[in-house]
C-alpha cells in the first residue's frame, strides 16, 4: 500500500466551509475504513469521522451536525465536508486507511493544514 493523499486544506474564516479529499491506493488489499484524524498544536491527535466500506460511520461529538464524511468507494476517495467552522477546528488533518479488517495495516496521509481565523 503507499500513502494516501489528501487535499483541501486551507485558510478560512469562522463560519465558512472546507472540503476534504483523501485518495488511497488499493493494490491487491481490500480497504476496510478511511477516515480523519486531526492534530492541533500542543495536542493529541484526536478521530474526527471514519466510515466503513459497508457504510457505517462515526464522527466525534465536537463535530456532529457540522462536518459530513461521505466515500466513493470506485474511487477508493473519502471526503470530509466541514461547515460551520471554528477556530477550535484548526489543526493539521491526516487521512488514514485501514485495509482487510478493524486491526488490519495502517497507512496514514501526509496531512494537510486547515486554519479557522478572521
């Protein structure tokens, strides 16, 4: 498996919206759940959503009702549509997929910046 790779991060105002794109690279493994963790200075990285290849999904309570994760799984693309966003969202974002099963290989994106400021 290599690296994922994401992109969308950026600058934003409180407020405003973002969208998160991860691509994974299968290979001959099947990808068991893609997600987001996010990591804001002095802190630990914390799981923001991850969804299943079944569907299933989870987000963190801070984000519930604000941030949206949706797949394509032809594509083998996760998306995190984040809205409503604060400064407390800023940090760096990492894409993670995990492939064959729940305790399967781990492959972690680069991570990609996202800044809520005025």
């Amino acid at each position: 498996q290599v690296q994922p790779v994401e992109s969308g991060g950026g600058l934003v105002q409180p407020g405003g919206s973002l969208r998160l794109s991860c691509a994974a690279s299968r290979g001959i493994f099947t990808i068991y759940s893609m997600g987001w963790y996010r990591q804001a200075p002095g802190s630990q990285r914390e799981l923001v959503a991850q969804m299943t290849s079944s569907g299933t999904s989870n987000n963190a309570d801070s984000v519930k009702g604000r941030f949206t994760i949706s797949r394509d799984n032809a594509k083998d693309t996760v998306y995190l549509q984040m809205n409503s966003l604060k400064p407390e969202d800023t940090g760096v974002y990492y894409c993670f997929v995990r492939y064959n099963s729940l305790l399967g290989p781990l492959r972690w994106g680069q991570g990609t910046q996202v800044t809520v400021s005025s």
